[in-house]
C-alpha cells in the first residue's frame, strides 16, 4: 500500500440520491482514516451536486459510458477502486479499470426487495447497509462501529456543478407543508418544518394537517397559517374540492409533501402549485415535479429532511423548540417530583404490550424507586389505561388517559424523567424533547425508520422470522400466537427503564 498522502482512492456508487447520502459515512472514515488522500467518488451525473456537498471526498467524477468513464479512472491511476454499488454495470465497469486494489461489498438486494414490497423478513436485514460498506473498507484498516447516517455529513451550504458554493436566494414568497398523517408523524415532520424556515426565512409558511395534530405544527411555529383537512369528518370529494379551492386561492410556489398518498399529490396539482416536491415512492408521484428517493435505512425525521435536497438545502437533524400551554400539572394535581410517563395505548392493538407487564414494571419503579407512573393516552386508551392502573395498585399512578388536549399531552411528556411506550404517536413527542424512552415493538421493527431518534433512547424488541408483519402494525397477529409481544418480558423492560433513568433528561425533567 502507498503511504496515505499518495493514496488515490475511487468510490464507486452508481444509484439514487438516497443511497448516495448513505455512503457519507464511509467517506468520512476513510478521510479519517488517510487524512491527506485523494478521495473521489463516481456517481450518476443527477448526483454529481449532492456528492460535491461531501466535505470528505476531494472531488466527483460523472459517469457517462463504460468506455469513456474507464478511460478517465485509468488516466487518474487510483491506488483502490471500492465498489459500493455491486451491480453488473459497475461490476463491469470496475473490470475495465486498472488499480491494484480493488474492494467490493456485498448486498442482500433480494431480501431487500422483497421486505419493501411484501414484508417479507430476513436474518440479513439485521445488518445496516453502512456496516456491509465498513466491511468492504477494512482491508484498508478502516474501523467501523463509530459511524453512521447523518445529515451533518454534508456542506451547509450547497454546491453547484464547479465546487463553487450556491448562494441561497429564497425566490419562493408562499410556501406549503402537506402532512395529512397521523401524530407521530407529524411529530417527525416537524424538523422539516423548521429547516423550510431557515432556508427561506422571508416566504410565509402554511402547513396543512388533520385537525387533531394541526396543533402539534401550531406549537412548534406559531406563525404557521394552519388549513385543516377534515377528510375524516366530511363528504371526501366535498373536502378535497373545498380543499382544492382554498389552496389555488393561496397561490402557493412551493408544496413540500412527506405524505406519501395519491390525495395530496392531486390536491397540489389541481391547486396549481408550480413546485411539487415529494417522495418518489408516493402514490401520486407522477404527479410531482421534484421525486426525491425513498429509503427504508433512514429514519423518518432525517428521511423528512431529503425532501429539502432538490431545493439546494443542506439539512440538518434538529428538532424545533416546541412551545408549551401553561403548566397542566396543578390542573391534575400531580406531584413536582418522582414521575415517569407510561404510554399503554396503540391505534393499533398488535403494539399494545400487555397492559399486566406494564403494570408490572410500573410496581417495581415504584417499590425500588419511589417512582409513580404517568399514563397518557386518547380517549380509545382509556380502557387499557385503566386496566393498567388497576393492575399496578393504589397509589402507583396518575391516569391522565383521555383527559388531556394535545397540548397538555406534549406539555406533561416534557417534564418525564422518563418515557415507556409503545410504537406510537406519543413516543416520538417524547424524543423530541429529549427525554429518555424504552419504546416496545413488536409487530414493527426499526428497519421501517420509525423508531425513537436519538441516542438517550432503547428499542425493545425480540427478532422473530415473522417480524415485521405490517407495515403499521394490524388488529391481531397474523400467526395466532403473538409472540413479538409476549416475548418480552417485564424485566427486560424494567433493565431498560433502569438504564435509562442514570441518564440525563431535558431540562425541567424529573430526577
């Protein structure tokens, strides 16, 4: 091997923009690795602007035939040519080009495949595909286990074809955010929310959602204009044509959609917004201007935040400060100190972990430690609530289920020294404050991208070949015997409660 400041290294990642963001880690360890190499990458000409943003890499080559793009590696005269890609083009590609090292790592594209499109699971999906790069890069002594996606990998400021940074120019005036999902995903869009303002800070932002989380987007930016979509609770096509007529007569630039259906790509489309950017896996996206790729090995948040990448914004993972209503805790006569949250509920019944095990739990932090349970939920979690607390014992608990608006639900998590959950809504608000969260799964697993982010957090969850059986989970368990759920146990749990109770929660928590 040349000594690392002759060390010519290629990269070699021919796919989607996704993956492309997926290979920052491995260029970061190399960097790290051979401070003074050259480090290059070879991608699709699409992505040649993505891949410049990468402050690891010392340059980008475009590929655009077998012939001439060999020819321009072999004028290079690179030391080692890594294949991150191990297709049959690049495979070929790679044969054609002279290096005396030459690396490869290995995929499961199968298995891949047939978990995106029909849940089939995998032993082999357990391995993050960053691991699979680390591997192909350890010849080279590259150490893996310390690295990971994140968005932080990448330049803020954008870069156009030449290397010269881009100047922002914020041209949209009416900007839309179009999340019509659930709570917890709102919850996660919220980042993306907060970066649409830092990139054009002087256009005015409205977000349009469900009328039950509309508050989540009002608390996090009060000077969002909120339009509510009242699907659930009115004709469909008199909504959608009422929706229609009040979007054209915004006269929006731009229409940002994380949501994924064929109704809000339509509805920004018939609205006549010029600019529609969304996923690419969206029912509706032939119908957008801007199709960013999908992947299941981000999580939800910072999968949120690629939807700013065709905008020439360089995102980053930071939740917005969410803002509180006045304090609810002297509303429910609930103690200053020695709380902790507890979250039974679902809206679907495979992720409710059995409401006696939580009871369980809940009696021992109150034993060892002196500790009483929160439990929150909505109004259809009251029955499990209660059953837990009757479970748990006298004076073990607060049931707060169904009694809370939003607010006060996000107001009272805030102020947990701790947080235990299921794959849920509330779980979610709970790592956007920081606070320390054991979030059980079951029917779910974390390759679908929606665990708890953060590092103060634990995913519970038993590895089953059944595993995941919905992509959000179903009304009973598939098999019969709901095993992802009964397997774990009441001590495991409370081990992870314990773990997490010896770390610091966000300020104002309870010790």
């Amino acid at each position: 091997m040349l000594p690392a400041k002759q060390l010519r290294i290629l990269l070699v990642r021919l796919s989607s923009l996704g993956d492309i963001m997926l290979t920052a880690p491995a260029a970061r360890a190399l960097r790290e690795r051979f401070p003074s190499a050259d480090i290059r990458m070879l991608v699709k000409p699409q992505f040649a602007q993505a891949a410049a943003a990468n402050p690891a890499l010392s340059g980008v080559l475009t590929f655009s035939s077998f012939s001439s793009s060999a020819a321009e590696i072999n004028a290079l005269n690179f030391d080692v040519i890594a294949d991150l890609h191990a297709t049959l083009r690049t495979r070929l590609l790679c044969a054609l080009c002279r290096a005396p090292r030459k690396l490869r790592y290995r995929k499961d594209s199968l298995a891949r495949r047939l978990f995106v499109s029909f849940r089939f699971p995998s032993p082999a999906l357990q391995r993050h595909t960053l691991d699979r790069y680390m591997a192909a890069l350890e010849p080279l002594g590259v150490k893996g286990g310390a690295h990971a996606p994140a968005l932080g990998d990448w330049n803020s400021a954008a870069v156009d074809g030449t290397g010269t940074p881009c100047r922002m120019v914020s041209r949209y005036r009416r900007i839309l955010l179009m999340q019509g999902a659930f709570l917890g995903d709102c919850v996660l869009t919220l980042p993306l929310l907060k970066q649409l303002r830092a990139l054009f800070p002087s256009a005015a932002v409205s977000v349009l959602a469900r009328p039950e989380t509309a508050g989540v987007f009002a608390q996090a930016d009060p000077s969002a204009a909120i339009i509510e979509d009242r699907k659930r609770s009115s004709s469909f096509f008199a909504e959608f044509f009422r929706l229609k007529r009040e979007l054209r007569k915004g006269a929006f630039d731009l229409a940002v959609i994380p949501h994924r259906s064929l109704r809000s790509a339509l509805l920004a489309r018939l609205a006549g917004i010029p600019r529609r950017v969304g996923f690419s896996s969206s029912a509706g996206a032939f119908l957008l201007t801007d199709r960013v790729p999908f992947s299941w090995l981000l999580h939800d948040l910072e999968r949120n935040l690629t939807l700013l990448l065709p905008l020439k914004g360089t995102p980053e993972p930071v939740w917005p400060g969410l803002s509180s209503p006045p304090d609810p805790f002297k509303k429910f006569g609930l103690p200053d100190r020695g709380l902790f949250g507890v979250n039974p509920g679902s809206a679907w019944p495979t992720k409710c972990w059995p409401a006696a095990r939580y009871a369980g739990v809940i009696k021992r932090l109150h034993k060892e430690r002196g500790l009483r349970a929160v439990l929150v939920g909505g109004p259809k979690e009251r029955e499990v609530a209660g059953e837990v607390e009757r479970l748990a014992g006298p004076g073990t608990c607060f049931n707060l289920a169904g009694r809370t608006d939003l607010g006060e639900l996000m107001a009272v998590i805030r102020r947990m020294s701790l947080f235990i959950t299921n794959d849920s809504g509330p779980m979610h608000i709970a790592a956007a404050y920081g606070v320390p969260t054991a979030a059980v799964f079951g029917p779910t697993t974390r390759e679908l991208g929606f665990f708890p982010y953060g590092e103060k957090n634990e995913v519970l969850e038993e590895f089953l070949e059944c595993r995941p059986c919905a992509l959000h989970g179903s009304r009973s368990c598939p098999r019969g015997h709901f095993l992802c759920m009964k397997l774990i146990t009441a001590d495991k749990v409370h081990a992870a409660a314990v773990r997490l109770l010896k770390r610091p929660g966000p300020a104002g928590g309870h010790e």
